[in-house]
C-alpha cells in the first residue's frame, strides 16, 4: 500500500502549538472507522511529520477543550503538508425528550441522532419508557428518530430542552398534495395530530399521517404576499390519499410606526426580534406610504403566526406594544423620543437603545 509522509503544522490562538497530539482516524464512505489511528505529536516550533495511507482521516475535535479544523481531512498521494488549526469547542448542553408512536404510546428501543455534519452526529436509544437523553454540541440541533424502518420528521430544537417529543407512525396513511402555484417554495402543513400542534414543510413528496381525522392549514409565499389554503381529510391506515390545496393570497402584515400623539413618523426603525427558535430577527423601518407611514413585511417561512419582541433602534424607546404577533395584518407600534433623564430612572431602561 502506498503511503505519503506529510508535514503537518497546528496554529492555535497564541501561535504555533508545541506538544500537541493529532490523531488521524481513518474513515471509510459510510463514516465508520478503517485502520488503525495514527498519531503526530508537533515538536517545540509546533510541527510533525506523520506516515499516511491516501484517504479520508478524522481528527480528534477535542484538545485542550478545543477542536480542530478541519475536521476531517482527505490525503492525497500529492499531499506535503497539512495546516490544522485549534478553534474553541462550542459548550455542550444536554437534549432530552420522548419517542412516541401515532397513538402517542412510548417507544422502546428507539434509535434517536441529531442530524450534524459529517462524524460528528450523536446516537442513542429511548428507554423503557420511550426517553432519551443526548449530550449536543451548540444551542440548535436537528433531531430525528427510527423504529423498525420507520423515521420521524426531523425536529429542530434549542438546547438545553427536556421537551423535545418525536413521533414515528408505525401505522400511517399516505398523503399527496396537489396545488397549482409554480412558485411557492418552500410550502408549510399545520395541523393537529393527538392534541398537539405540528408542523412539516412539503417537498413534492407523500406525506405519512396518523390514521384519524386531520384539520390542515397550509401556508406559502411569493414575495410579500402570504397564501393560505384549509383542507380537511379522514387518513385510514395503509390508503392513498390526495389532497388539492386551494390558496388564497393576503399582502403581508404591515407595521406602522407613530409617536403618542398619532403623528406617523419616517425613518424609524425597529428590529423584531422572534421568541421562538428557527425564526430570524426582522428589521422594520418605517418609509412615506401615501398618507401613511408603514412598511410592508416580508412573507414569514417556519411558525406560523410567532410572537416578536420589539427593540427600538437609535434615540427611540416603545412604548407599546413590547410584543407583536405577525398574525396581525396591521400592526403599530407607537414610540418616543429617547430621554436620558427620564430613561435613567425608568424601570425598563436597559431597554434603550443608542
């Protein structure tokens, strides 16, 4: 077999790192483990040399509580040299939930993973009552979970939880949606399932439910104009079914922006920040609209309908709403002037924004 000699060199904060220990992990295309490791130790001015075989090769991404980058390396029968760098470690937090099936019963045995990048995916079993625990790098992962051949919708959380809930549908039926819009993309379903709120993103695909009695309600965008369609279905275990969504399109919520006299004011601007997670904060300014001051917001993806916390930009402060839920279609926030005197002794002061 041939092999190749390469130099490798590891960059930290400080510099070049002396008497640090790389492991090189041989990892074949499914991501499991090949060979042996082999390891390179960097001498005082913080290089090494180590013997390869061609291939791909995982590092060890803890050192020192820090991690290399990259992560994994491909060596060539070219490769010389090799620069590895010393990042910090991103904090662990602790997921933990249920597995349950289309009954809401708790499933044993169940595989549960978060959906990471290459190798650095995390695994584990649900126990006799359906829990499971996952240590997790980082404060947003992608959970999924498997049970004889079957999956759950992937979940995104934000750690550290101990509510995350996974469904499988051991026994389903199968749903096709048809809608005639070219341009939606992405399209969300909202229904609810054994008392609880879901939520999936159509991808062109079938779509498995519980047997029972659904009441959807579909959401799409183009541009700044939101869609909605409502269909009712009876899903029967091991049946096909086809659902036609017939949307009907609505402008976008609009904000306007006043002070506590009513009078609208331009040039305002105001960043609504979201209070649950997978959503991105919204910067509003407002612009001379006919007689009105206003800003038309883009259509929203994701949760339908979440609440946003309102912070004022400049020498501005709210004073109400402190909280907005885009379901709305018109919304104002009224806003004053900023005053140090007035603002240093306010409760709510930390609330300013220079």
């Amino acid at each position: 077999m041939t092999t190749v000699e390469v130099r490798l060199e590891v960059v930290g904060k400080q510099g070049h790192e002396a008497g640090c220990t790389v492991p090189f992990i041989g990892v074949g295309a499914t991501g499991r483990r090949r060979g042996e490791i082999r390891y390179a130790t960097t001498d005082v001015m913080g290089f090494a040399r180590v013997t390869l075989e061609p291939g791909t090769y995982r590092l060890n991404h803890e050192y020192d509580r820090l991690r290399f980058s990259p992560e994994v390396v491909v060596i060539e029968p070219t490769t010389q040299t090799l620069e590895v760098r010393l990042l910090p470690s991103p904090e662990r937090h602790t997921v933990s939930g249920t597995v349950v099936d289309g009954r809401g019963q708790p499933l044993v045995g169940a595989e549960v993973g978060t959906i990471e990048r290459l190798y650095r995916a995390r695994r584990t079993r649900s126990d006799v009552g359906g829990a499971f625990s996952l240590e997790v790098e980082g404060d947003a992962v992608t959970l999924f979970a498997a049970y004889g051949g079957k999956k759950s919708l992937p979940l995104a959380v934000k750690a550290p939880t101990t509510l995350a809930k996974l469904r499988i549908l051991t026994e389903s039926g199968r749903v096709t949606f048809r809608y005639r819009q070219k341009d939606f993309d992405p399209v969300f379903i909202q229904y609810t399932q054994l008392g609880a709120t879901e939520e999936l993103r159509l991808d062109g695909k079938p779509v498995d439910f519980a047997p029972g009695h659904h009441e959807l309600r579909a959401r799409a965008v183009n541009g700044a104009t939101l869609y909605e369609a409502w269909a009712p279905i009876d899903v029967k275990a091991d049946i096909e079914h086809g659902v036609t969504l017939n949307f009907r399109g609505t402008p976008g919520p609009r904000v306007q922006l006043a002070d506590p006299h009513s009078t609208l004011l331009p040039g305002v601007t105001v960043m609504l920040v979201p209070e649950v997670a997978g959503e991105e904060d919204v910067p509003v300014t407002s612009t001379t609209d006919s007689d009105a001051i206003a800003v038309l917001l883009p259509a929203r993806l994701g949760s339908f309908d979440p609440l946003y916390r309102v912070e004022v930009k400049g020498n501005w402060r709210t004073v109400e709403p402190t909280r907005l839920q885009l379901g709305n279609p018109q919304l104002r926030v009224t806003v004053r002037p900023y005053d140090a005197a007035l603002d240093a002794t306010s409760p709510d002061a930390g609330g300013a924004r220079r």
